[in-house]
C-alpha cells in the first residue's frame, strides 16, 4: 500500500504552544542533524502509523469518538535510548483512560489493524528523532537534559493525521 495511505491518531498540539515547540523542533533540527522530526507537527501519539485505504471511513470514526476535555501539563526533557528526545508530558490519569479508551473503540473497529505494541504507552511530544548519528544524539541529549520546559494545555478533541508526500498533515475534515 502507498505510503499516502498511511494515518495516525493524535492529540495535536494548540497555538501557540504548538509554534514554541516547533521553534525548539528546528533549532534541534539545524544543530544536530535530526530531519525526520520536522515531518509531522508537535503531537502527542494514540494510535501509531496504520495503512489503512478508506479514508472517510476514518474520519467517521473519529468523529464519532468523545471524550470530555482535560488539562495536560507538560515538564522538561526526556529521551529513548533508540535515539528520541521529547517533551515529557506529566502523568496524567484521565490521559491514560483517553488513550485505553480510544484503544478498545479503535481496535474494535478494526481488529485487523491490532498489532502487539512495542511499547507501552509513554506521552511525549517528540522534538529530536532517531535520524541522527549516535554522537549527535548523545550531544543534543546532554544540552537538553536539564533545560526547563513547562507549559500547559487543555486536550479537546483528536486529530487524524495522513502521510502525504512524506509529511504528515491533520486532516482537517475529521476535527
């Protein structure tokens, strides 16, 4: 399947909160070499990549799926040791049922696209990926382990997000 058939599910991040970690996303980008964090917008992942072919189909279920709104809080840096440094997001009870939720109604929709995780859930926003060589990860990280980050938003609703052309864009019919 072509990868313009490709979407995730996530909570996309609100302006202007969105344009300050986009900001720290190209500054990390431009000194240590990470290109594939600036193909898709500050987020924070439900469901990862799936290829799937209808697309209405998705945004009708999206659309269809509520949650009431709540507030997250973001706090300092974090990272993966396959090379990920991210935004922590701080642990958040009605996060972690959002996402048990949207789980069950999204793989009971389409048990066929259920795959074993590789990781158990882990809300971040990501703003270095793994498309670096080790020594600049190991540098970024260093700079960013202590920097200060705080900043807060409220979730109101998920975004459907579809590959196209190698970017990932909120498709705006399934708000």
């Amino acid at each position: 399947m072509p990868r313009n058939n490709s979407y995730f599910i996530a909570i996309n991040i609100p302006e202007p909160l969105n344009t300050e970690i986009e900001t720290i996303k190209r500054r990390i980008s431009e000194k240590y070499g990470t290109r594939s964090v600036l193909k898709s917008p500050p987020h924070i992942t439900i469901i990862p990549p799936f290829f799937w072919g209808n697309e209405e189909e998705l945004i009708t279920l999206a659309k269809g799926f509520s949650y009431p709104e709540f507030s997250l809080q973001l706090q300092g840096y974090g990272s993966f040791p396959l090379g990920v440094v991210y935004i922590d997001v701080v642990k958040n009870d009605p996060l972690n049922e959002l996402h048990t939720q949207f789980t069950q109604y999204f793989y009971g929709a389409y048990p066929q696209l259920k795959k074993r995780p590789l990781f158990s859930f882990h809300p971040h926003i990501t703003v270095g990926n793994r498309d670096w060589k080790t020594e600049q990860f190991n540098e970024c990280w260093k700079e960013m382990k202590d920097q200060k980050f705080e900043n807060s938003f409220s979730f109101k609703k998920l975004s459907l997000l579809k590959n196209v052309n190698g970017l990932w864009k909120v498709l705006p019919s399934a708000q």
